[in-house]
C-alpha cells in the first residue's frame, strides 16, 4: 500500500477488510475522497465501541479528506439485526431527535465540522427516506436486491432462528440506499464501517454499481471487545460513554487507566494520535513500568475526548487517590435518599456498584471494597449516613456517594 492514510490505518491495526483495497489505494492517491461513517440514534451518545471507526475518520480527515457523518433517523426507526438476538425496540420521534443531538455532540468531540474543503458535514438519511412510499421504494430498488443475497447475510442468518420480522429484513436495503444517495449527492465514494456491518455495506457497493455503473469502496475495522473479549456497547452493559453527562471524563479516564496488559499496544495505537515510534517505546515496558504507558494512554484518549484541561484533572484526581490524598473532585458521584444506617450491601447494590448483593458480598469477603478508606471485611456491617462517602471497590475505583 503506498498510500500514507492506508500506511498509517495500517500500521495501526485500522484495517480489518476492504472491498478492493488496490482500488481505494488508486483513488486515495488521485486526490482528495469523500467518505462516510453512520450510526443509528439508539443512545444519545457514543461509547468506546463506537471509537475504532470514529478515529479512523479523525485519521481520514487529517489527511486531507472529507468525513461525512451521517445520523440514521430512518434506519434507525427499523432496526439494524446484526449482532442481535432480538429485534431492537421501536423509538418515537422525540427520542430520535434528542438522540441525534447527543450524537453530533460526541462526534464534534473527534472531527472537525465546518464549510472548509476537508471540514465534516452531517447527515440524516430520515431526509430522503422519507420521501419514499412503500411502492415508490420497491418500484425503485425492489429488484435490485435479490432474496437469496440477502439471506446469505450473517445478519440475517443470525436472526432468522429468532422471528426476523419484515421491518428488520429491510435494514440492508436501506442503507444501501444511502450509500447510493450520498454518491450521488456529495461524490462519496468511500464508506467505513465495523466488522459487524460488512454485509449491509457491501449491498451500497452494489447498488451504486447497478445503478451508476461506479465503483465505491468499503473498509471495515475490527470491533473493540472488553477483558473477556465481548462487543464493547451499551446492550451489553459495560458501555464506556463519550458525552461528560453519561461518563465522566475521570471515569473515562480510568477505562483507559485500566486497560489489561496486553491490550496497551492496541489501544496506544487506535486511540491516541501518539507517533508509531514512541508507541513501540511505550509497549516494550514489561511490569510495573507499563503503569506509565496506561497512564499516557489514559491522558492522550481523554484529552482527544474531553480536553487538556479535563483530563489533568482526571489525572490529578487518580494519582490523589491512588496515593491515599483527599482530593475527591472529580471523581464521580452519586446522589442518594439514606436518613438511617443501612446493610452494606443493601448500601452498595442502592448506590449501583455491584449489580447484587451476592457479587457485592463476595467482593466484601475478598476484602475488595473500603469505605472512607476503612476496609469492610463483615458482610453484615451497616453503613451510617453521613453528608459525603468514599466507597472505593478494588484498586481503581472510587465513587462519592451524597447522602440527602
């Protein structure tokens, strides 16, 4: 690949599949690419397992391109099948729209939005659905999509065991239909996208084709899973959220902070903008000396997300922690009703730090949780009530909690 976008993508573990990488490559080198980037507004904010595809359009734009972004209002009212069990709940028009809002505050995060030729715009792909009746739509495109392709798709194969409805098995074509549109309109000619939505994007490349006798691109990125390698997202609940109001930036700063040892190099990698060179430094440290590069790769992430100023005060509020200090500003906090003393794990469960009381008793037995810096060892102790506490849970995580 001797396009320096790709080298860089490559070199960072970006890649993971492409439609016809020597023809990306071509046409990266001809000139400047427009390119897009869609999610649907299920959630009112991005989460970590958004960030691979997010940085890779950061990467895109700095190298002279221009992102498009596009915001699913009418996908999103169907319902993407892949990778699910189930069919997605239904969302009004008011949680749509409020939705959209959060999203385009978490991508202003990572690109830049803006007139200029390399500047983002956003989309809603709602503005042209919409304007489709069920005939006009299927006298357009209905025979541009045959059943057995379409049933080829692991989406839908996936599904198909669980009672895909009629409304979900359209997803494909509608987003096809995007990729056609945005072709059309803006000479897009490049669309990114998750592993998971590979067959759904493959379908725009072939539909520009059908249509326009042109050829566009895809390319994929691999999914960015947890410690027990599962899809990072907010249906499995262990989302890590880019909005302030959902994560705060000292949370999002110890996701980082707690990165597993032999994820480091990755996350340094897709991330940080930190050069290759000192990445490769970074990634030898074996021991204790890898604290340091989590710590670099906790400051470099949130400083991406939330500013130079939020993540020093992440940083300064950890390391107070960590060293037994009071500095308990930005850590986050919690509100809760407590008038009288209460079971500690009543107490633990109410403030939400472990989802029961069996997993909150076993960390207690494990001598895993303090309060206001006290070890609770007796799963039978009670907690009194008091303006401010400090419940720390294992090594890195703190929690104010403020008793009304």
């Amino acid at each position: 690949m001797q396009n320096e976008l790709l080298k860089e993508l490559d070199a960072r573990g970006f890649i993971n599949q492409s439609s016809n990488l020597d023809g990306l490559n071509d046409a990266l080198n001809a000139g400047r690419v427009v390119g897009y980037w869609g999610t649907d507004p299920t959630g009112d904010s991005l989460h970590v397992g958004h960030l691979a595809s997010l940085m890779l359009m950061r990467w895109f734009q700095k190298y002279g391109h221009k992102p498009i972004l596009l915001v699913g209002g009418a996908t999103g009212r169907v319902g993407d099948p892949s990778g699910r069990d189930k069919g997605r709940p239904m969302l009004t028009d008011v949680q749509i729209e409020h939705n959209c809002a959060g999203l385009r505050k978490s991508i202003s995060k990572f690109i830049k939005f803006g007139d200029g030729a390399t500047d983002a715009i956003m989309v809603d792909n709602y503005d042209w659905m919409k304007g489709y009746s069920h005939m006009e739509f299927l006298r357009e495109y209905g025979t541009d999509f045959t059943v057995p392709r379409m049933l080829s798709m692991e989406s839908v194969r996936r599904r198909l065991e669980n009672g895909m409805t009629f409304l979900e098995f359209n997803y494909m074509t509608f987003q096809a239909v995007d990729f056609l549109t945005l072709n059309k309109k803006y000479n897009c000619t490049l669309q990114f996208c998750g592993a998971d939505q590979w067959g759904n994007s493959v379908m725009g490349v072939e539909l520009v084709r059908k249509k326009l006798g042109r050829e566009v691109f895809v390319l994929s990125t691999a999914l960015i899973t947890d410690s027990r390698g599962e899809k990072i997202g907010k249906s499995a609940g262990n989302a890590v959220w880019v909005n302030e109001d959902k994560t705060t930036p000292y949370e999002y700063y110890q996701y980082f902070r707690n990165t597993p040892d032999d994820l480091v190099e990755k996350f340094l990698k897709i991330f940080t903008e930190i050069p290759l060179d000192e990445i490769a430094r970074l990634s030898k440290l074996q021991g204790a000396e890898l604290n340091s590069a989590k710590r670099i790769l906790a400051f470099a992430a949130t400083e991406i997300a939330h500013g130079h100023a939020a993540a020093v005060a992440a940083e300064s509020a950890a390391d107070a922690l960590f060293a037994g200090g009071a500095n308990a500003e930005n850590v986050p906090s919690v509100e809760i009703e407590m008038t009288d003393k209460m079971g500690v794990l009543d107490f633990l469960v109410l403030i939400k730090l472990f989802p029961s009381k069996s997993e909150a008793r076993r960390m207690v037995e494990q001598g895993g949780v303090q309060i206001d810096g006290d070890k609770v060892t007796d799963w039978k102790s009670v907690v009194v009530p008091r303006d401010e506490i400090m419940v720390q849970k294992g090594k890195k995580v703190f929690l104010k909690v403020i008793c009304k």
